[in-house]
C-alpha cells in the first residue's frame, strides 16, 4: 500500500505522529476513524495524490503515533488537542491553508480543527458522522444497541481497557465486522494493520480516553460554540453509508446545517466505512468538491 508516498515521523505537540505525503498540488489532509489507522484511504489515496498533496497521519493513540497517558479532565485526547497535532503536521510540511477529508473520529478531530482554526481550512468532508453534540443529545435504542462502543469505552478505567487487552484483535474484528459489510469490506493487509496496532501497548488506553474525551470535555466545548452561536464558515460536504446507524437513526444534513454555514451531501450505497466499501463513489464526489 501507498508505494508512491513516503513515510516521515514528525514531533508533535504530545508526541511523535506518523505521517504519509503524497502527488502534488493544492494540499490534503486524510484523518482517519477508530479502530483504524491511515491503512483506511488505501483505495483512494494514489488517485487523490494525481491531483493534490495527499497527506495522511495516525491520529495520537491509534496506528504508529505517539500513545499517551490520559488525564482526569481528558484534555490530552480532546479533540482540540488532536486537532493541534493535525495543524503541526501540515505546519511541518510548510501548508498553511488545506483541505480536509476525514471519517468517523478522524471527522471529529476535522470539525474542531475547523472550528478553531478557521484559517487554515479552505474546504472540508466529512464521512459517515453527525456532530458529536447532536448524536449524545439524541440517543435512541437503536443508536445504542448499534454504537454500544460509544457506551463501553467512557466507563471508567481500567475496566474497558481490561477487557480490550485481553484480546485486542477480537476487539477490532468485533467493531468492524458486526456492522453492515462484515469483515469482507477489508483488503487483508489494511485488516493485518488495524490488527498490529490495536496490539502495541497503550492503545486501549488511547482509545478510551479518545471516546471519554468526545463525552465530557469536546461535548463542552462543542456546546460552547452552539451557545455562542459559532458555525463552521467553510463549504462542507457530508457523506453517509445509507446501511449505517448514523444516517439510520439521525438526519445527518439537518444536523450539520445547525452547525455550519455552507452544507451539503447525501447518502451512499455503503455502510459506515465509506472508503473501504465504496471507494469509487468517494473518489468520484472528492475530486467534485475539493479544489486542486
């Protein structure tokens, strides 16, 4: 995978990040969702990088980057904390102004980062999620029988991570298979990947702290925004797996609208892992919205 990018480790504010850069043009940054790591855009990144500076990056916590401990108030895994390390990686790479592309956590991660640092970001889409603040205040049975992870993983510790290190890659296999593709969506060497770093130390601490953080202190400060009466200035594209929960069980461009300026989207023949089951249809509504 991703034989045209290369590989470098940069300092972060916390930490080492993996990264990836690759092709030429307008720059592009690719975060990726849990349990995964940047493996995620193996589909679309080459053909991306025919048209821009692709760049993707472990998220803290997750794939090769940095694990860090967690904290009482879980700032070290806020996603305003996480957005830092995506500014200082395409800081690193002398861009400062880019377009975002980003699924599931990594889509939380690109919602702060734009909301904080509205200059730096020129476009964003985000893949297969609704706002944070909108989907803890609306949870229904069926979002919590079918994100039980969102529930488990902000119990406190050391249960969760407990029971995660006691067979990490069942963990993964157990996340990602029960939803609508199964296991099948996955090329065996992006799965082999998610696999191997599930299992390097510290990582079901990363990932708890990851989620505890989206359910006390980025609820905070996503509610001070909405208080504030703050919306994401930049053109946002939303897409959505019509098989997944999310789209299921909320109104994803209603929702967004509430929280930003310029919204538009739409559903998918997919589920929730949009770049693994549906990459052509990505490729195609991703080289529609972002410009070169």
């Amino acid at each position: 995978m991703f034989e045209s990018f290369k590989t470098c480790d940069i300092d972060g504010p916390a930490g080492s990040l993996r990264t990836l850069r690759g092709g030429s043009g307008a720059p592009l940054l690719l975060l990726h969702g849990h349990p995964q790591t940047h493996a995620m855009w193996h589909l679309v990144a080459e053909e991306l990088s025919k048209k821009f500076t692709v760049v993707m990056m472990d998220l803290r916590g997750y794939g090769d980057s940095a694990r860090l401990p967690g904290d009482a108030a879980h700032k070290t895994y806020s996603k305003r904390a996480m957005a830092l390390d995506a500014v200082a990686v395409m800081r690193h790479y002398g861009f400062e102004r880019f377009q975002v592309l980003a699924h599931d956590r990594g889509a939380r991660v690109a919602h702060r980062l734009a909301a904080d640092h509205p200059a730096l970001i020129s476009r964003l889409m985000l893949l297969d999620v609704a706002p944070t603040l909108a989907m803890y205040g609306n949870t229904s049975d069926a979002f919590a029988r079918a994100y039980w992870h969102w529930f488990f993983l902000i119990q406190p510790p050391p249960l969760p991570e407990a029971l995660i290190e006691s067979d990490p890659v069942r963990y993964v296999r157990s996340v990602m298979g029960k939803r609508h593709a199964g296991l099948a969506a996955f090329a065996p060497a992006a799965l082999a990947e998610y696999e191997r770093c599930v299992q390097i130390p510290g990582t079901a601490t990363s990932i708890c702290e990851d989620y505890r953080a989206s359910a006390t202190l980025d609820l905070a400060h996503d509610q001070a925004d909405v208080t504030a009466g703050l919306r994401l200035a930049q053109p946002l594209r939303v897409l959505w797996g019509a098989h997944g929960t999310v789209g299921q069980c909320f109104d994803v461009l209603d929702l967004w609208r509430e929280r930003a300026a310029d919204v538009s989207g739409l559903s998918l023949p997919c589920g929730h892992y949009i770049a693994e089951e549906a990459p052509a249809l990505l490729l195609a509504e991703a080289l529609e919205f972002f410009k070169p």
